[in-house]
C-alpha cells in the first residue's frame, strides 16, 4: 500500500480500489440504521457515526479504510478523527452515497 493516502477520493477511484484491491480496502459506512435501510452499497461495513469511538481497537489497521456517508460531510468528520487517533490509511469518500449512485451504481435509491 502506498505511504500516504489522501484525505479524500473520489466515488470513481474508490470503486476501483474496491474491485481491483478488495483484500486491501474495507468501505465503511457511518450513516444512521434508518438511511442504511433505504440503500446501501455492497460490501459496507456499517458502523453509525456516534458508535466510531467504541471501535477504535476494533478497526484494522492494515487495511485502507474508506469512509462513507449520505454526502461526504459526516465521514468527513469520521475520517478526520480515524487520523487524529493513530489510522493513517483512512480515506474520505467525496460525495457520498449520493455520488455513487449518480456516478456508479443508479440502481442505488437516492434520497
């Protein structure tokens, strides 16, 4: 894995990390039970944003964590705090769910 990942990326290049690199990347979702119940994408791990602390020993390190949400504000927030408490290879996903549906998957309901 490479030295240093950005603090964000795009819906296209995680797409990409997700299929070409699937054993390298976990794509975590931390929006609220209720939004996951609309749609979700494939594979997320869903940890809600207020739960993120309790699983700080719990989250690898050895993988490139991709932070989703909604539009890419909360995980944001999320990604930024993975990094302030010892995760450097977290990644924010611009845009969200919303993006990926727009961009990737229409399928995905957007709301």
């Amino acid at each position: 894995m490479p030295e240093s990942h950005p603090l964000e990326l795009s819906v296209e290049e995680t797409h990409r990390l997700l299929k070409e690199t699937p054993d390298a990347v976990l794509l975590i979702d931390v929006r609220e039970p209720h939004e996951v119940a609309l749609c979700r994408i494939a594979g997320a791990e869903h940890i809600p944003m207020r739960q993120i602390p309790e699983h700080l020993g719990a989250l690898p390190k050895d993988k490139h964590l991709l932070i989703h949400c909604h539009h890419g504000g909360r995980s944001l927030r999320v990604t930024q705090y993975l990094r302030a408490n010892g995760y450097d290879a977290v990644s924010n996903v611009a845009g969200g769910i919303e993006a990926w549906s727009l961009a990737i998957d229409p399928s995905v309901p957007r709301y």
